[in-house]
C-alpha cells in the first residue's frame, strides 16, 4: 500500500479502504485520476482481516471463505497474484466428529431445513414481505437449529430477517480458503492502492460545487467521492452529510449489521481429531457456537457464534467466546478436553467502533433499501460496500465488486459531462 502525503484535493476520495474501497481504487487505476482512499484505521482490509497467531495459524477474524467461489472474482485475483487457494469442502457439509450430531438426526434435520427453505422461495413470489421466521412450521423440533443457521448466515436471528433477502441472496455453494488467510490475500490486492490510514471521515459536505471532507487529518475536496462505509457508521450518523440525506440513513437503519463472531483455540497433546472436520456445539437450540476442527490441519480449532448469543458473549468481556467454546466442546467430548485447549484469539466486530456488527441483512419490509442505497446522488456521490450488492451482499466478494460499480457510475457521468462540455 502506497501511504500518502495528505492532500487537499483529488478528483475522487473513497471512504473506507475494506474489499469495497480497494476494489474501487483499483478500478480507477490508469485513469489518470487522483484518487485517495481515506481510512479509518490504521490498517487495510476492514472486515477482512488475517491475523497469524502462531507461525503455523492465520487466523481470519472476518472474512475466511471464499463463497461462491465459482463467481467469486477474489479467486482469479488470488491466481493473478500466485496465491494458493484451498479447495478442501468446508466443514459444515460433514458429518460431526463422533457422532455428536448422530446421521439420523442429521438427516431429519437437513428435511427440515430444505423444507424451510422452500417455504422461503415460494413466500418470495408474493409482493408483501415478512419475517422469515413466520415460515417456521409450528412445534417443529429443529426450529432453534434453523434459527441458529440464521444466526451464522445473516448475524440475526430469522425474527430480525426479511423473506425477500434470505431469497435474495445467491450462493452457489462452492466455498474455498486461502491458507495465508483470506484477510492478506485482501491486503495484497489493496497494496498498490493510495490510501491515507487514521483518517476518519466525520463529514461530506456536498452543498457546493466540490465535495469537502472533514476527517481527522483535516479537510479536502473532491469532485466526485465513493462512499463504502458499513451500514451501521451511516445508520448511527457517525459519519454526516450535509446537506443531510435521510433516505441513505433509513435505508441503512434497514440493513443493519448482525453479529458474528470468531474464536481460534489451540489444540495440544495427542488427539483424534481428523482435519477440517465438523462438531455443532449443541443440538436442540439456538444459542451455540459451531466449530471447525484443525482447519488446514493445524493443531486448533475455530469456533463461530452468531445472533444475540454472539452479542451477549461480547458484552461479556474479552476471552467470553474461548470459554463459551471450551465449555460447549467438553460438553460434548468430556472434561479431559478442557486440559488440550487454550485460547489464542476471538473477535468482538458488534463493539469495533469501525465495523459496529459483521454483515448486513435486510429487516423484514426493508430488502429494497438494497437499491436505496447504492442509488448515486446527484451524480457526485456513490455508494458502494457489501450492504449495496443486490446478490452477493454480506461477502468480500460482494463488496469488492460494489466497489467496481460504484467506479462504473462515476466514471459514465465525468463522460458525460465531457461530452457535453463546450469546445
Ligand atoms: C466474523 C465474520 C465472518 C465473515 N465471514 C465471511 C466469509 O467467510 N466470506 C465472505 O465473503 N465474507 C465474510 N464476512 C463478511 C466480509 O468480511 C464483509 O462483507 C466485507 O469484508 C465487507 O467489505 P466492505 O468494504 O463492504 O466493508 P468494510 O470491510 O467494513 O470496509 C469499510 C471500511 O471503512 C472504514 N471506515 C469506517 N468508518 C470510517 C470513517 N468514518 N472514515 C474512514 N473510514 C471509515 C472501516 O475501518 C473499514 O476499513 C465475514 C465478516 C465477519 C465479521
């Protein structure tokens, strides 16, 4: 990443240097443009992030698969930049290590949740929206576990989710890794990218003829700036527009970020556990964590917690997801288990002041605000972020993409106003 001189002006300022910013930048490279990416943080990446906790271990505390991996444009970038990608199947399609979740109820429970999804496809015909968790059946006993897939998949659960988004969302079911980490195959991409770090925006002031940025760093100007920060920032109006735009903050308060959060354990001592294998923490309910054991055969394992239950083990207090995942795992296996695992690492993303959740989902009644708010503003300010996908919103992919169009747009109108400059 180029770090840059601070300027006070360029022809476009990119706010947020996450998949969706770098994306941007990049599309904007050798349009003899100035271009400056404004960050927040004092790194690249945003939500994708690796951090190697131990020579052996990169620890995605976002991003870690590469979903869609057969439309996922991050993969011919990896392949672009000679970067290996893994294409062991993921854990969730596996059967659970010893038996913990028996093939029987396995099964029943894949019924149900095929079912469930059916009754979602044939509701997103109709034009009235709802929230998903209408369409659970009635005493199904596999409800909670539906519900905590909600949980994973939309960082909410299916009270909080719209029919017409769970629809919405395309997943073609192929998901690869990058050994390194899906976070440093983000970061490499963004390198060549000019950004300006610990700068926050705090205002877009697009009352006049150039656009004024008010950040941490002090003030510049643009013509035309692409805005990619996660809903929540624009929700909460901690980042302001003047003069003001409600109809970007309703349909952010539309998209909020859910919570999803990650633990990486150490494993140590001898043990059976097969590479990339699967145990469910428990069954029968929806406040647990999921767990992937020894991915890329290391000695660890990564739990994954979603929804309220990932709220309340963050306002916990640090180290709450490693006990929450010793416990649930010695639960399962017995307490001599307690004696091989420690904790290395875990996420809080619901109470990272830049982030504020971890992916969107539509409410219900609000899967439009989608369009809403990827909708340009006086040709001048663009809106892009994984929030703004209309297929492939909650992902990396997606958001790098949004970014691509977000470039699309801008750069149609500057032709737009060449051509019908006068000679
Ligand atoms: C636990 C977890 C697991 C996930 N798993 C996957 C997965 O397996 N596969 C997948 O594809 N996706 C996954 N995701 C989602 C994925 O990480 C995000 O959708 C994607 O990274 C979002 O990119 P973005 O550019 O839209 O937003 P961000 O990455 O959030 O980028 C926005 C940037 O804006 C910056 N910013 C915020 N406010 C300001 C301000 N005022 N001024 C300047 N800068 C500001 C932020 O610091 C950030 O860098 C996961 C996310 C989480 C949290």
């Amino acid at each position: 990443m180029s770090e840059q001189r601070f300027p006070s002006s360029v022809d476009i300022a990119i706010i947020g240097a996450g998949a969706a910013g770098l994306g941007a930048a990049r599309a904007l490279e050798g349009t003899g443009l100035s271009v400056l990416v404004l960050e927040a943080r004092d790194r690249i990446g945003g939500r994708a992030y690796t951090k190697r906790v131990t020579p052996e271990i990169a620890f995605d505390v976002g991003c870690g698969w590469l979903h869609s991996a057969d439309e996922n444009s991050f993969v011919g970038i990896a392949e672009q930049l000679g970067i290996p990608i893994d294409r062991t199947d993921p854990p969730w399609g596996k059967p659970s290590y010893r038996d913990a979740f028996p093939p029987r109820d396995r099964a029943e429970f894949s019924e149900a949740i095929e079912d469930f999804y059916e009754r979602v496809w044939r509701a997103a015909k109709k034009k009235a929206d709802a929230p998903a968790a209408t369409l659970l059946e009635a005493g199904n006993r596999w409800n909670p576990m539906i519900d905590a897939i909600s949980t994973y998949v939309n960082g909410a659960e299916l009270d909080r989710v719209s029919i017409h988004d769970v629809e919405a969302y395309r997943d073609t079911e192929i998901n690869w890794r990058i050994r390194d980490g899906y976070g440093s195959l983000i970061a490499a991409y963004g390198a060549p990218c000019p950004v300006a770090l610990n700068c926050a925006v705090e205002l877009i002031d697009h009352s006049g003829a150039r656009i004024r940025l008010v950040t941490s760093q002090g003030t510049l100007t643009a013509s035309q700036v692409i805005i990619t920060v996660p809903t929540n920032l624009i929700a909460d109006e901690a980042i302001r527009f003047t003069p003001e735009l409600p109809a970007k903050v309703e349909s952010a308060r539309g998209l909020p970020l859910g919570a999803d959060d990650k633990v990486m354990l150490r494993l140590a001592g001898p043990h059976d556990f097969p590479a990339d294998g699967n145990l469910r923490g428990a069954m029968m309910r929806t406040a647990m964590g999921t767990y992937h054991l020894r991915p890329f055969a290391n000695d660890c394992i990564e739990g994954f917690f979603g929804g309220r239950f990932a709220r309340e083990l963050e306002d916990a207090g640090d180290g709450a997801f490693a006990a929450q995942a010793i416990d649930e795992i010695a639960e399962l296996l017995g307490n001599d288990i307690r004696r091989q695992l420690s904790p290395l690492a875990e996420s809080r993303w619901a109470r990272d002041p830049y982030a504020r959740g971890s992916y969107s989902h539509a409410l219900p009644g609000h899967a439009g605000a989608r369009a809403v708010l990827a909708a340009p503003v006086d040709d001048r300010l663009f809106f892009a972020g994984e929030a703004t996908s209309p297929h492939f919103f909650s992902t990396a992919h997606g958001a790098r993409d949004s970014g691509e169009r977000a470039v699309k747009e801008a750069m149609a109108n500057r032709g737009a106003k060449a051509a019908s400059a006068p000679a």
